[in-house]
C-alpha cells in the first residue's frame, strides 16, 4: 500500500472512531441528564459520584445550576470530608 493511500485510510478510519466516540458521549450525557432527574429524590449519593458527575456535566457544557443545587452540592457539603484530591481538581 502506498503512503498516501494509507494516511487517507488511516484518517478516514480516526474520524470515523472520534464520530462513534462522539455519539456514545451525547447518548451518555442525555441519559446521565435523565437520571439525574430522577436523582433529586434521593439524598445519600456517593461523594465520588457527584464529583465525577459535575466534572462531566461542566467539561461537556452541560451544567444546569438547578441539578447542581437539587442534586450533587448538597452531597458535597454534606460529604466534604470525605473528598478525594482529584474530585476537588
């Protein structure tokens, strides 16, 4: 195979990857947005959840303060002592 056959496919495959990654992170997002919904009944998350849950919500835009007050900060307050170094990054 010729080089520059074999970039082409190459990228052509990449693009392909990062368009599945893509749509399992929107399908992922939409269902963790649903769930949390449903959370906001419960109040004794894990501490580790509603960290990774705000990192997620805010790297992908997605951050809605009335989920956050509802749902992930009072697990935070109530369960500050016991956040690890990389939840609180």
């Amino acid at each position: 195979m010729k080089t520059g056959k074999h970039n082409a496919l190459s990228k052509f495959t990449n693009e392909q990857s990062l368009l599945a990654c893509r749509k399992d992170l929107l399908q992922g997002l939409q269902s963790l947005e649903k769930l949390l919904y449903i959370l906001t009944e419960k109040d004794d998350l894990p501490v580790a959840f509603a960290t990774n849950t705000l990192y997620v919500l805010e790297r992908n835009g997605l951050g809605e303060r009335s989920i956050y007050e509802k749902v992930l900060l009072p697990t935070l307050r109530k369960k500050a002592e016991y956040l690890h170094a990389e939840g609180v990054a």
